[in-house]
C-alpha cells in the first residue's frame, strides 16, 4: 500500500448523533467519495428491484411474516402465483451491499456511513471506524430539528432505529453494536460538539494514514 492507495472512514452512529453531517464534512474536506443511500440506489439496479422496496429494509432485519408479505409483493397480482422461494433475504442483500462497498472503496476513497460497513472492511489496510454516540437531549434536538418532528417523535424515531441497528448488525455480523472494541475512535458529539469532533477524526486519520494524495482521492464517476 502507498498514498495512493485508496483509505476509508465507517461512521457508525446513534440516531441524532451526527453520522450523515460529519460524514460530509469529512468526505468534502478529504475530497473522499461520500458514500449512504448510493449503496442502496447501486443494490436495486444490480437486483431489478424498486429501490422503494429497498429503502424500507434499509439496515433492518425482515420478520419471518413480513418474508411472507414481501414474496406476494413481487408476484403478479392479477395471476396467482405461489411464494418465490428464491425471494430476497436480509443476508442476500447484505451480501450485494457488501460487494458495493467493496467495489468502491478498491476504486476510490471514501466515507462510508452505516450498513456493518466496519465490519465489511475489517481486512482493509487503510481503513478508519468510527462510531458516535451522544447523549438522549442532544440526539433528541438534532432529530426534532433535521427530521422537523416533534419531541415526543424524536424520541420514538431514536429509540427505533437504534433498535434496527442493533439488531440488524447482530444478526448479520454477530457483533454487539455498541462494543467499541469494533472501532478505532468512539466520540460522544453531544459533549465534545460537531466542530470539535470533526477535527479530532482528521487528526486521528493524519496520525494513521499521514499525508495522503488528494488528488487520487478525488470521486471517480
């Protein structure tokens, strides 16, 4: 490996805790390749499916009755047509999102937000995870004030997805989310603020990967 080689960061992050905005930030002042919903745009053209059917099972794990409710979705509806046993699992997908991250960051640089991608690229050599956290008041205000929902809904949405993290990580990977043994650098942004955190990951990246070729770095499209 040189410095020219492709290097990546994984946020892996609590609801409200700042994952999406300091992943930007971070692929804009590297000049990364930002990398979230393009996995699951990239999954449904390789799968021919809708990426609506997709994004509902975006870092979730399907219950065995919606398996069920899913395999009649794909079905004609104006012919009947028996359950597909072929019909896509939590596991299929995580394997084509896992191909995708994959692919991507052999090609380029990148910041890669959620979806196990720490876990995906555990034998990359030049590779940083990150996992935020915050605490419920700080996470709470971002989520009332990115999503425009009430208090009550913050809550509700927090508790919920962490929830769907949690469990989509374990039954995919084996691994306890919340085990910081899993990341390089685990930042609370609810005391340390956005600001601060940002320029603690770039210093932590500087000290592990020194200075690197922007220009290779740049997006490739």
């Amino acid at each position: 490996m040189t410095k020219t080689s492709p290097c990546v960061i994984t946020i892996s992050r609590q609801l409200g805790s700042g994952g999406a905005y300091l992943g930007q930030r971070l692929a804009q002042c590297l000049k990364f390749s930002y990398v979230d919903h393009e996995i699951l745009h990239q999954a449904a053209e390789e799968l021919k499916i809708p990426v609506e059917h997709l994004a509902v099972r975006d870092e979730k794990v399907t219950s065995n009755w919606q398996s069920v409710l899913q395999s009649f979705a794909y079905a004609n509806s104006w012919t009947y047509a028996p359950p597909s046993l072929d019909i896509l699992n939590d596991k299929d997908l995580y394997n084509v999102e896992s191909d995708i991250i994959t692919r991507i960051t052999n090609q380029c640089s990148a910041v890669i937000v959620g979806r196990g991608g720490h876990y995906v690229l555990r034998n990359h050599p030049r590779c940083l995870n990150i996992f935020l956290h915050a605490d419920i008041k700080f996470r709470q205000q971002r989520v009332e004030q990115v999503y425009n929902v009430s208090g009550q809904k913050a809550l509700k949405l927090m508790n919920s997805v962490d929830q769907e993290r949690a469990r989509y990580l374990k039954a995919l990977t084996g691994l306890d989310w919340l085990d910081a043994r899993q990341y390089h650098l685990s930042l609370d942004t609810g005391v340390l603020g956005l600001e601060k955190s940002e320029a603690i990951i770039l210093e932590t990246f500087h000290i592990r990967f020194g200075d690197i070729d922007l220009q290779q770095s740049e997006v490739k499209t």
